[in-house]
C-alpha cells in the first residue's frame, strides 16, 4: 500500500475509548462531523446524496458489476438481509443455507419467519462449509433454487471460502445470495469472479460510517424480476428500487444524517484506495494484533489460513486468575471496547481489527492487554486443553 493513501489515525476526540468491534467501530471525526447538519428527504440536494451514494458503492463491485444495482435499505444489517432473502427467494422456493455461526442461523431463521423453511447446513461454530459438500446436497436435492452463504462469519472471524462456493452454485446452475456484512468494502467481491444474484452489506461496517442502513447489490433483471415476491410492506427491495429510479427517493423516511456520514466516509475509503488500501489496513492490523496476543501467550481458534481482516477470535487463558467481566472492565479503563466470544463450546473473546484503527492502535491496545494481564494476576494466558483439542479437531476437518 502506497504510504500516502493510508490515513492518519487521530484518537476519538471526545475521549471515547477506541472500539475493537466489528460494528459499530470507530469512526473518523469528519465522518461524525457529517451528521451535523440538517437534510430535508425529498429535497434535491438529498436526492443527489442518494445517487452519489448508490453509484460510489456499485464503482466497487468492479468490472463485473456492471449489469447490477444498489439499492440502500434502512434499518441495520439483519433489515437489508431480511429484505434480500424475502425479495429474491420465491415464496414457494427451497433455500439452502450455509451456516458456520450466528449470522447464517440467523439468515435460516429470517427465512423460516418468513415461511420459507430452508435446508440448513450447520457446521457448528466456526468450520468452513466446502465446495464439495455443498455441491453433494445440491445434487441430491434438485429442489433446492438459492444458496444462501456468509461472506466472513463474524461469530468466529471466519474468511469463508466463498469462491469455491460461489463455482459449486453456478455449476449446479443454482442461485447464490452472499451476507458480506462484515467483509464488503476490505475483501473484493467483484460478481467477475464470484456470480452472485444479491449481496448485502450495511453502513457501520467496512465502509467505516455509522449505523443506520443496509445496502443490497443485486442484477438488474432480478430486481425486475421480483414485483410481488417480498413477503413484507417495508422490507421489500423491488419496491424501494423502483421508487428510487422513479423519484430519486427512499420510501420512507432515510437516515439523512446517516446517509450523509456515509458518503464521507466513502469519500475517504476512496482517499484510501478504496477496497485494496482498506484491505490492506485491515490485513496489517490484524497481523500485528495475532502476532502480539500469540507473544502474549494467546491462542487464536482459527489456523492462520482462515483468519479474515475482520475480527480474530481468541481462547479465553486457562489460568484462574482470568475471568472475562474483569478483563473487559480493565480493557475499558485503559481505553479499549473488546467484544465477548460466541462459541459454544470453549469460552472465547474476539478483537476487531475494523474501524478507523491502525497498527499503533493495536499496539496500544497489545500493551493494555499485557497490563491488564499482570494487574489480574494472570501467570499465563495458554488456553484450557480442551480448546486445544477442539482447535486439532478442526485442522482434521478442513485440511
Ligand atoms: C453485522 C452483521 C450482520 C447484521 O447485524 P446487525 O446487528 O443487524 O447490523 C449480518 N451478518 C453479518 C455477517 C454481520 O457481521
């Protein structure tokens, strides 16, 4: 990365701490400062906000996204992939969903409200659903229409192999939906090499705005196409799409200030050159962080090879001195939001590598960790065997 693309780095100036979460994260102050001013919804000026906003986002599809659209949704992340998976899966349809975590449950369960009962494959808390399998179900079931995957399940901070995925459904002449919350705007997905029909991301997450919106990346002729399908009034992408070509509008009322937060917070991961200058922040941060826990004598769950730029889950030390509350409460003190674990069955944490965060950051953060360590008394921060063994249990299954 060209040195004069990476941003500087300023702390939260009203003395917040630094959030090592994946969303809301940290944002920069002139992405805040954006907020500050008042929009009228049907005014030009915000009609012209809303066009910047979905042309700024479809140039980052790349090459392959020409025959796409964007169309922006309000409500967070679990809005837009409600409205993705209610607008272009047909009421009558069979989906099958690739679970490795919260978010594809959570995916399956949108569907199953909707009544749309899915085909779930679950593979627990964080094993990396493969090509080869999912093409087996599809084989046997030739009812199953869409395919439903997470881009980075952000419940473990797995990268999902979504290429070999995204090759087994357009072989099997299947329909493939991507969740790429966590990961869109620091991993490329361009529809070049990963043919999707929608895809969906919000606001607060790699694109570094705040909270408020989702955005839904779909081909133009299936947003045609899908008139009627939506189960739902509001979470309905064919509609909100074709108000917007019509009028330039959102249905109802948009975030405006949101909406205008997030447009400089575009302007600067553009400064930054754009997906690679992200990525290639996020791919250092994350480095510098595992390289310095496993010096502290942490653990990470996953094998270097599935670690995304995203968020790293970490197991929780062995040692009794350790209790998380603690942790968190001593992490807070000295300036860092940590975010709990998710898995089932060993206890965990994770640390965010996303956000208007760098490498002194992270290793800020590194010497709070070590402090907080010895003022527990924590000897050693080697997780339980058990962890251990689950983790060899993993390297079985995915080698
Ligand atoms: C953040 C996230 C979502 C959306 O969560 P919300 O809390 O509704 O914003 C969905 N999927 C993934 C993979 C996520 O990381």
């Amino acid at each position: 990365m060209p040195a004069s693309s990476a941003p500087v780095i300023e702390p939260p100036r009203l003395g917040e701490p630094w959030l090592l979460t994946p969303g809301p994260l940290t944002t920069s102050w002139a992405v805040k400062s954006a907020m500050l001013r008042d929009w009228g919804s049907w005014d030009d000026d915000f009609r012209a906000m809303t066009a910047d906003l979905r042309a700024r986002l479809l140039a980052l599809l790349g090459p392959g996204g020409d025959s796409y659209d964007c169309v922006p949704m309000q409500g967070s992340g679990t809005f837009a992939v409600e409205a993705m998976l209610g607008t272009f899966v047909p009421r009558q349809a069979r989906a099958l969903v690739l679970a490795n975590g919260a978010y594809g449950q959570r995916a399956a369960e949108a569907l199953r409200v909707m009544g749309r009962e899915p085909v779930v494959l679950d593979k627990g808390d964080y094993l990396p659903p493969r090509g080869a399998e999912v093409a087996a179900i599809l084989a046997r079931d030739p009812a199953i229409s869409h395919v439903v995957a997470i881009h980075c399940e952000t419940s473990s901070g797995i990268l999902n192999p979504l290429e070999e995925i995204a090759e087994t459904v357009a072989a099997a002449g299947r329909t493939l939906l991507v969740d790429s919350m966590s990961a869109f705007g620091a991993v490329p997905l361009d529809p070049a090499t990963v043919p999707f029909e929608a895809m969906v991301s919000s606001a607060n997450k790699c694109i570094e705005g705040v909270p408020g919106f989702g955005f839904v990346f779909a081909k133009k002729a299936a947003l045609a196409a899908a008139k009627g399908v939506a189960h739902s009034l509001s979470l309905d992408v064919h509609a909100q799409w074709a108000a917007m070509e019509k009028t330039g509008q959102w249905r109802f009322t948009p975030p405006t200030h949101v909406v205008a937060a997030f447009l400089q917070a575009l302007r600067e991961h553009a400064a930054e050159d754009g997906v690679t200058g992200r990525g290639a922040r996020y791919a250092a941060n994350r480095d510098a962080l595992v390289a310095g826990m496993r010096a502290l004598g942490f653990e990470t769950l996953l094998d270097d090879r599935w670690l995304s730029p995203i968020i790293v889950t970490f197991f929780q030390p062995a040692d009794p001195a350790f209790a998380f509350p603690r942790f968190y409460a001593a992490m807070k003190a000295r300036g860092f939001v940590i975010y709990p674990g998710k898995l089932t069955a060993v206890e965990s944490f994770r640390l965010g590598c996303i956000g208007r965060i760098d490498t002194k950051v992270v290793g800020a953060l590194l010497d709070a960790v070590a402090e907080t360590l010895r003022e527990m008394g924590v000897e050693s921060a080697a997780p339980p065997a058990s962890a251990l063994a689950e983790r060899a249990r993993l390297g079985e299954t995915v080698a």
